[in-house]
C-alpha cells in the first residue's frame, strides 16, 4: 500500500562529479532523514521525528518561521544562500520558536536577542552576525506583511570585520596562481578578473553569452544587466577554451561546476601556489572583484565606465575606491603624479 507522508521536504543537489542527489527532511528546518521514502530506517526516522514535533503555534515566532519559508522570498534564494539560511533557522528555532510575537516590541526581547548573538559570537563572530541577520531579514519580511508591528533585530551593527581592505591579487600572486592551476581553474580567475563579476554568476555564465567581443549575463544578486567589452587577454583564454558544456567552467569532467565543486579544487590550487595556507591569508576568488574595480581605475577609467562594467552602482564603485583599494595602492599615486606633470608641461 502507498502512504503520502505529510511534509516530507525534498532537496535536489548537485554533486561535484555532475550527478544529482536527493536528501529528504522530515519538514522543511525539520531532521534529515536516512535513505529513501520507503526503507524501513527512512519510516522510522519519520515517524520518530513527526512523533517529537511539537506543532507551532499560532502567535509564535515559530509560525513566522514556516510561512516565511513557504513565500516566494526564501524559495527563490539562491541554492547556496537558501543552505545556509536553513542551518541558521534551525538554530533560531531552537532559542525562539515559541517565542509570543506579542513579547517582540518589548525592548527587553531585543536586548536577549543581543546578547544572544553576542554569546554565539564567541565562537565565530561572522557566524553570530549571519544568524542574526537571518532572524533580522525574516522579521522584516514579517512586518512587511503586517504580520508583526516591531522588528527587535533592526540595524544591531556587526561584531565581525573582514579586516581584507587591503587584500587584491597583485601580479605576484597572479604569477604564482597561473604557475600551478588547471587550465580550468585559471579560466575562472581570468573572467573574474577581466570581468569583476561574483563567483556564483561566472560558473552560471553560458557560452550563449559570450558573442566572440562581449559578455552579456543578467547578475543573480540584484538582477542587473551588465554588458561587458572582452579585453584581449581574456579573449585569448576563451577562444582556446573547448566547448564541452552548455557553461563556460566546466569541471575535470567537462561537466558545469558546482558551487562547492569549484570552491575546493579552487582552494587546492591556492595552497599549491601558496597563496593560501597555514598561516597565511592571501587574496580570494571573491577578490578579483575588488581587483577588477582596481585595475580599471589605475588604467584612468571613471567610477561610471567601471560601473557600467562590473554591475556596482556608482556609490558602491565610490566606496570601494575610497575605503578599500585605492588609498593603498601606490600605483595610483604614481598615475596622479605622471598624469600631473604631463598636463603641465603642455603650459
């Protein structure tokens, strides 16, 4: 006999050799359950796990949860960004799913709130800053809605400061790179480069896109469309690179990457350059971005000729100019000065 079990959430994942695996949940946030719907250990998981839920109630944060991720705002989330939100709710779940939304506009809610982020911070003070932006983002969708009349965890500030205002691949750590990484690899770092796009957009990049002169591809985050004129060292790395997929990075296979794929065979190829390692804390992929913004603007391009390359807006383009990169690059003080002295010994 077939039995429909209620709630069951399935997660389709790419894995790193190409295929496609299935993980199921009891419910979704719910305990991850063994095997296939079917096998004795995967019903008896179930049922264990339905047997402990406790329904949440209505009036409490635990409700705000569940429809949140049901509505269109957590379901078109990125696969990666949707993984990292469900860890994060189940450990909001886990200190204030009963919660009253009644209690929210207490300001005492928002101080335990705080020092409940600041008590997980101990341990990892960028993870404290996630979890509680998540539980933040949640509410505002929440109020939104005219769910709830207060969010107790608008603008707390961050605990946790990168510290890598400083950090952009300088030729050393280029040379180095290119030294030792697959070919696969380095046509990653290329397109980041020349094209200051984010990570996650690249590996998405289909060869439709790229038309022999530009790249055109609309940017997950924010949905913006950028066109992007193709310089030549990068037109040389694509025009030698075999079409073996629908995507431009392929894997080893000639498969398209995933995201967790590309991460650690990008990650290898650092440490083999020494880039990265023990004790050692060089430029990341995420940093060809800042680079490209960089070496736009040593090469005398205008916050808006950038912009209209990388897809930042002109304040963001500003910003990373003025607190990030270019106030530490002496390179830039050397152009102001050249350009200087060429301007006035025409007068």
């Amino acid at each position: 006999m077939h039995v429909r079990l209620k709630g069951i959430n399935r997660v389709s994942k790419r894995l790193a050799d190409g295929s496609r695996v299935t993980y199921f949940y009891a419910w979704k946030g719910g305990p991850r359950l063994p095997g296939k719907p079917g096998d004795a250990a995967f019903m008896d998981a179930y049922n264990k796990a339905t047997r402990q839920r406790v329904p949440p109630r209505e009036g409490t944060l635990q409700a705000i949860i569940n429809a949140y991720q049901d509505s269109p705002k957590f379901i078109d989330l990125a696969d990666r960004t949707k993984k990292d939100y469900i860890r994060n709710i189940r450990a909001i779940e886990g200190k204030y799913g009963t919660l009253p939304l009644v209690a929210l506009p207490d300001p005492a809610t928002r101080g335990d709130m705080l020092d409940w982020r600041d008590g997980m911070a101990k341990t990892s003070r960028r993870q404290a800053d996630y979890i509680f932006a998540t539980m933040a983002a949640i509410l505002a969708w929440a109020k939104d809605r005219g769910r709830i009349t207060c969010n107790p965890c608008e603008k707390p500030g961050k605990l946790y400061k990168s510290g890598r205002a400083e950090i952009i691949w300088d030729t050393d750590a280029e040379t180095a790179l290119k030294e030792v990484a697959p070919k696969r690899v380095w046509l990653g770092y290329m397109l980041g480069v020349w094209t200051g796009q984010r990570q996650g957009d690249l590996l998405r990049l289909t060869w439709k896109a790229y038309d022999g002169t530009h790249i055109r591809l609309r940017q997950n985050k924010g949905g913006r469309r950028v066109t992007i004129p193709i310089g030549a060292p990068l037109k040389d790395v694509l025009d030698s690179t075999p079409k073996r997929a629908v995507t431009i990075m392929t894997n080893e296979e000639g498969k398209p990457w995933t995201g967790d794929g590309f991460r650690t065979t990008w990650r290898k190829a650092c440490v083999a350059a020494g880039i990265i390692g023990p004790g050692i804390k060089g430029p990341t992929f995420h940093d060809t971005r800042g680079t490209s913004v960089t070496r736009l603007a040593l090469a005398g391009c205008s916050t808006a000729e950038i912009a209209t390359i990388t897809g930042h807006s002109l304040k963001d383009v500003e910003m990373i100019l003025d607190a990030h990169y270019l106030k530490r690059d002496g390179g830039l003080a050397e152009s102001a000065m050249m350009k200087r002295v060429q301007h006035e010994s025409r007068t």
